[in-house]
C-alpha cells in the first residue's frame, strides 16, 4: 500500500515513523512518501496561495501549484484523499473501501481551501476523489487528518496489526456497536472493583455481559447506531438489553425502534382509539360474536371515551409509544380515598399476595393493551413499570397499595404475562360483554414490592 502525502508542513509526519505505522514502513508493508507542496513552485517567494476571487476573508490556495504536484504524484492508480471540514464525516466503512486502493494521494490545505478546479478537475478526468471530514469542528489544516486517515487505513492492511482478530471485535466493527468496557488488573483500584462476571470463569455470561455493555453504551452515545442495527442479528438476549434501554422490535420491524412509555395526552387520543379497537378483540374468549365485541368498543373505547380517560383525574392513562406510533396502552382507575377501584366489578377485596393480606387502596387496573406486534419483545415490562411507577407517586400518602386486574381465564398467554409482571391469582369473576357472561381470572399485586 503508498500513500503519497503532500503539505507545505512535510516535518509535521514525523509521527509516522512511529509505532506499528513506522514498523510497517520499515518492513515493507507500508510505502509512505512526504512532499513538500513548496517544491511545485516556480517564483522565488515559493508563494503557495492568493486571495479569494469574490473577496473575503484568509487565501485559497492556488490550482497551479496543486495541479503540478497531483500530476506527479497520482500517476494512473492513485486515489485523490483531500481532507476538508465540508468533506463526508471519514467512518470505518470508507477506511476499509480505501484499503483496497493500492495507492493514495493525500491533499493537505491550509488556509481556506485548495482552489476547488483542482479537485473538480481530476474528477473529471477519471481519478476517484475522496472529500472527507474528521467530524463537525474546525482544524488548521488537514495534517492532523491526514495521519488520521493512514492510521485508520493503514491498520487494515494484511499484516500490519499482529492480532487480525483485535480487527474484527472492535468498535465501529461488522457488529454495528461501539465496543464493551475492558479492565485488568488490580482486580480492585481506588475502591472500584472490576465486574466480578469477568472474574467468574463463565465463558458465556461473560459473553452475554459484553453484549450487553456494548448495547448500552451505544444506546447512550451513539442513538443512530442503535436505530440502524439490522434486526435479523439481534438474538433474545440482545432485544431484552434493547427493551431495558428504551428500544423495542416489533414483528415485522428491520430495526430497533425508539419506545417510551408515558401518561397520555389529548393528542395521543386518536392512537388510543384506534389501537383499542385493534387490540379488545385479541383479549376476547373464541366465541365472542363479532358485533357484541363492535358495540363494546363503541361504548367503551371510543375517541370521545379516550377523551375523557385522558382528562379524568381518576384515571391514569398510560399510552407507550414505538418509533412514534402508540402501540400499547393502559388504563387504570383510582379509587377516591385510598379506597377500592371496581368494587362492582368483582375487585379482590380480600386479596392476599405472597401470604399477606391486602391493605391501603386497591387500584383497578382496567386495561393494558400491546398491539400483536409487540409480543414476546418486552414491551410489557415498559408499559407496566412506567405504570406503576405513576401509581406509586398517587399511592406515596399510603404506607401499602395494591393493584387489581381482571383477565380472560381461558387466556393462558395473558396470564404468564400478569405473572412475570409480579401479579398473582386472587380467583374469578365474570365480565359481561353483549349478551355473553365471560370468566375472568382475577390477580393482584402491591403497587410497591421490594
Ligand atoms: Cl479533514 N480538515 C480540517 N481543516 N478541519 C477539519 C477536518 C479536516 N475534519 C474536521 N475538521
């Protein structure tokens, strides 16, 4: 691999003599050559730039001068880099398209800029030309980015890094992640320990931790990462770190998507609604006739219904949000007083969970909803743990407050979900929907649980 770089500060590339950039150059396996722009001039002063046409501020610098220096060193492979702050933002996939050119010419301006004919002008001749960026601020000139660009180019060239495999495991890497915290020893320094999942020997929490740290670390910095990783690579595992982090992938989805669960607004009504209707008949008993399930969204889960949820202090609407869309809903009632919610809907007064007997309040928590895309992604868990923690706020006067629900008996899936989501069975009771007597298993929980 050559690179020719040319600036009008060679002695500023000293630092690639250095390190496994200066190892491969002294074995071969790197060809670096430095010009001096300044050797392109033909007047005495050996004058590099000129003031702008049109005025302005600083000097551009000059076409002829560039022009004599690219024809000597492109020659007919070369692949033209020209550092530049208004150049594409320079990533790991560019580096390693760059890696397979056999030869690269490195134009550093200073100033304002090289005169733009020039690069316009051996683009046109055929010569692949490259504007690239270090990121959003300004430099000098493109020295720094220059040997930013070797290195990161440099590095992938068979042979130069010891370790391939230190290649493939690493940020900005096939994975689409930023990398996972690394430590060594001391085990324990200034009071921190290392994770003690590293010390454990278990070659798979060790790896499954790593994953995680990964994901999270992403999610914190570097949000787009995580809205573009493909989903088809994304195991159990990686969806349930994703769901803890506020991302969830819905059936169907080819990407992580934003989610955040939150009490509803006036204008998340028209969602509400729609989701309703979308989802009650997914709850119902097989044999639900179509039409009693039609009059009871009418009557219940209308946008004049959703309306009056959202605006009614007893009720706490909750409404999750995916990628922007409200996919998932619930609905609970308060009772005045720390009193009980749905008394006459067959509320477990007399609840005991895990061997204690209820006491405080007992909110009813009539709805919670999540369209079918949403099964199995973890989703339940946000809605619910955003939900509760509102009830916990409206509990805070009680020392003990409960929550209530009632939940189709013949629906298993349901109830496995009300279970992991720490509620237990109280008993049964019917729900009345048209002219069809339904049996509901009932369950509960403490709204606040160690
Ligand atoms: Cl490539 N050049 C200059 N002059 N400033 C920069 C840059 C490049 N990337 C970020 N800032």
């Amino acid at each position: 691999m050559r690179f020719d770089i040319v600036s009008v500060f060679p002695e500023f590339f000293a630092v690639l003599d250095l390190s496994l950039i200066g190892k491969a150059r002294e074995r071969g396996i790197l060809d670096i050559a430095v010009h001096d722009l300044r050797d392109w001039t033909d007047d005495p002063h050996r004058s590099v730039d000129d003031t702008p046409f049109g005025g302005g501020a600083g000097m551009v610098m000059r076409p002829d001068v560039w022009g004599a220096a690219l024809d000597d060193t492109l020659g007919d492979d070369g692949v033209l880099a020209v550092p530049t702050p208004s150049g594409t933002p320079l990533t790991q996939r560019m580096c390693e398209d760059l890696a397979a050119a056999g030869h690269i010419v490195l134009a550093c301006g200073r100033y304002e800029g090289i005169d733009a004919r020039v690069a316009d002008h051996y683009e046109e001749s055929g010569v692949r030309v490259v504007r690239y960026s270090l990121g959003d601020y300004v430099l000098n000139g493109g020295e720094v980015a220059a040997v930013a660009l070797v290195e990161a180019v440099g590095r992938l060239v068979p042979g130069l890094v010891g370790n391939p495999e230190s290649l493939v495991e690493e940020s900005h890497g096939a994975a689409g992640l930023l990398e996972y915290p690394v430590y060594t020893r001391p085990a324990r320094w200034r009071g921190l320990d290392v994770p003690a999942v590293l010390t454990s020997g278990d070659h798979g929490k060790v790896a499954r931790w790593r994953r995680d740290r990964a994901l999270e670390v992403t999610a914190g910095r570097r949000p787009d990462m995580i809205e573009a990783l493909p989903a088809e690579g994304l195991d159990r595992g990686d969806r349930r770190a994703l769901a803890g982090l506020g991302y969830l992938v819905p059936a169907g989805a080819a990407h992580p998507l934003p989610a955040s669960a939150r009490e509803a607004a006036a204008s998340d009504v028209p969602g509400l609604a729609d989701l309703a209707a979308r989802t009650f008949p997914d709850a119902c008993p097989p044999g639900m006739r179509e039409e009693d399930m039609r009059a009871f969204v009418e009557s219940h889960l209308s946008r004049e219904d959703f309306s009056r949820y959202v605006d009614d202090p007893g009720c706490l609407t909750m409404a999750l949000a995916v990628g922007g869309r409200i996919l998932g809903y619930a609905l609970a009632c308060l009772p005045p007083d720390g009193a009980v919610a749905g008394a006459e809907r067959g509320a477990p007064v007399q609840a005991v969970v895990d061997g204690r007997p209820r006491s405080g309040p007992l909110v009813e928590l009539s709805k919670f909803y999540l369209d079918r895309r949403l099964r199995g992604t973890g989703a339940a868990a946000l809605l619910w743990e955003a939900t509760r923690s509102r009830l916990e706020e409206w509990a805070a006067p009680w020392p003990e407050a409960y929550v209530w629900l009632g939940t189709n008996a013949a629906n298993e899936r349901a109830q496995r979900a009300y279970r992991r989501l720490g509620f237990r069975f109280q008993g049964q009771r019917t729900f009345r929907v048209g002219d069809q007597d339904n049996r509901d298993a009932v369950f509960a929980r403490p709204i606040r649980m160690a």
